[in-house]
C-alpha cells in the first residue's frame, strides 16, 4: 500500500469465513508499503452459499487476484478458467490470478513449506519423511515433497483412509516417490520413525489453546539427527518441538511456511519479491507471542 489510496490503487483480498484473525492483510500490506506498491489487501469473510457471487463481484470490479483459506480451498476450483499443475494434483487454491478477466488458481502452501525449509538449509532431495495428519495441508505439501525429490513419504493417521487417498494420488503422479499410508498407533509411529530424515506434523495436536497436545508420546523416539517441523506457528514452539529440542532435533516452526506462501502469491500477482525478513518481523511484532 502507498502513502495514499488512489484511483489507480489495484485490490488484492482473502475469502475465507472467518477471516478476522488472519495474518496476510498485514503481511501482504506490509510488503506494498515496503516496495512502494499500488496495491491493497482485505480480508473478506464469505460464507459457503455467497461464494459465487463473490467471485463473479471481484471478477466485474477487476481486482489483481485474491487468496482463498478454508472452507472454499476446494469449492473455489469450479469457478475458475485454469489451474496449475500442482493445484490440480492437491485438488485445492489458496491463490487466484485475474489475468484480463480470467482466473488462474495456484497452490502455494505446500511449495511455501518447501521453500521455508531451503531457507534453513534443509533439503528434501532423497529424503524419507513421516508426516502425521492426512487433512489438506498433508496434500499440499506431500505434493511438493514428492516434486521436489523426497525418497519416500509415510504418512500416519487417524483415519487411515485419508492417508491411504492422498499416497494413491502421489503414486499415480509422482512415481520416483514412494509411499507408506499407516494408521496412527505407537508401532507405526516408532517404525516410521526409526527410518525417517525429517517429521513433519500436519496435525492440530499443539495448536492453541490445547498446547500441552502432543502427537508423539514416547521423547525416545526422537533422535538428534532427525529434522522435527510443526505446521502449527501459535505457539511458536509447540510441546513437540519442545520435546525435539530437548533430544538435539534442528526445530522448525509454521512460520517459515506461513510467510513463504504468502510470498509465493505476492510474487505471483505483483511479480516482485516480499520482502521476507522485514514482513517475518512485522509478524513477531504483531503477535507478541508468536
Ligand atoms: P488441514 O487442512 O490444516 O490439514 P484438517 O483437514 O482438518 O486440517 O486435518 C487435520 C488433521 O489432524 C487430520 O489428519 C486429523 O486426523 P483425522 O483425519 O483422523 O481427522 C488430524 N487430527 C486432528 N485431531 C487429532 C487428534 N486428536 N489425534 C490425531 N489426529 C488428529
């Protein structure tokens, strides 16, 4: 955003319900001030049945683009003219280009969690990684695990079901991957485990207000050669990252992946690049206890 709101002031926004707590008005706003770009972005809250309408009224109003959180990830798609490859493969949005009228949904989460862990030096290349929890964020990143070369991928839980669809998915796609789909207990956790290169949780066990949630029971499970990563970044350091610092894991908070998808889409609408450290600090600050 500019000093001032002009005529030629370009509208960016979320659709979600509820959005009032989201973080990407002031991450994205933040960038626009730094860069000195025409650009504004709003949260708006649309419940399931308006979201037609919605997207038909940014379309006539011609805005740049916009991000889509939950319940609309999936709905989005069948009101859009294209997708991305990884998009389509997710079966989710979470950002949409307007280019001359027409709609193009990407998928940033998954490559923004990647990215976060290139940031801290960590690739995934040849990798075996378990990851716990089979929801949308399990598809996304998967996804991009499996792109960007992971050896192989376990995923655990719950419902085993879920877990079972999204590794069907990534071995019709992506075959150099390979794929395990475990339901959650403590043999397969620990088996899956003993073998893996990074842990990844993709569950809400940690997440506030429940911090004292663990998806891990037993701490000897961990070792100090094994990456720990936890998609939950309030509380910055959940009770399983924690548990990992204790046993000498390198800990990597939701962050990293908060921040980078965000400046995938940046990027994607603005063609610069988000102004990463600065916007990281601007989060710190806004969420003191982030
Ligand atoms: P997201 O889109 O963020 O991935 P989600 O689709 O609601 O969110 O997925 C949440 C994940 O956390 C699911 O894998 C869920 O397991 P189920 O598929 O069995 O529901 C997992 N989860 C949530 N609460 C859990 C709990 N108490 N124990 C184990 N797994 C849990």
């Amino acid at each position: 955003m500019k000093d001032t709101i002009t005529g030629k002031t370009k509208l960016l926004g979320l659709l979600g319900h509820p959005v009032e707590h989201s973080l990407s008005p002031v991450m994205h706003n933040k960038g626009f001030q730094n860069l000195n770009l025409d650009f504004i972005y709003l949260c708006f809250d649309i419940k399931e049945e308006s979201l037609n309408e919605a997207v038909q009224g940014l379309k006539a109003i011609g805005v740049r683009g916009f991000n889509v959180t939950m319940p609309h990830k999936k709905t989005i798609i069948q009101y859009l003219d294209g997708m991305s490859k990884e998009a389509e493969l997710i079966g989710a949005v979470n950002t949409v280009v307007n280019d001359a009228g027409k709609l193009y949904g990407h998928n940033t989460d998954g490559k923004g969690y990647v990215r976060a862990l290139v940031e801290e030096g960590i690739s995934v290349k040849d990798k075996t990684i378990v990851m716990f929890g089979a929801g949308g964020a399990s598809r996304s990143i998967s996804v991009e695990l499996a792109l960007a070369g992971a050896k192989e991928i376990v995923i655990i839980n719950r419902t085993v079901h879920k877990a079972v669809e999204i590794c069907n998915m990534l071995n019709r796609n992506i075959p150099t991957c390979k794929t395990q789909a475990k339901e959650l207990n403590d043999e397969n956790t620990r088996e899956a485990i003993e073998r893996a290169d990074i842990l990844i949780n993709n569950t809400s066990l940690g997440m506030h207000p429940y911090e004292d949630q663990c998806i891990i029971k037993d701490e000897n499970l961990l070792r100090a050669d094994l990456i720990v990563s936890d998609l939950i970044y309030e509380p910055s350091k959940t009770a399983l990252l924690k548990m990992a610092e204790k046993k000498g894991c390198k800990i990597i908070n939701g962050l990293g992946m908060l921040v980078w998808q965000g400046a995938l889409a940046f990027e994607l609408w603005t063609g610069k690049k988000m102004p990463i450290d600065e916007i990281k600090q601007k989060l710190l600050k806004e969420r003191m206890h982030l």
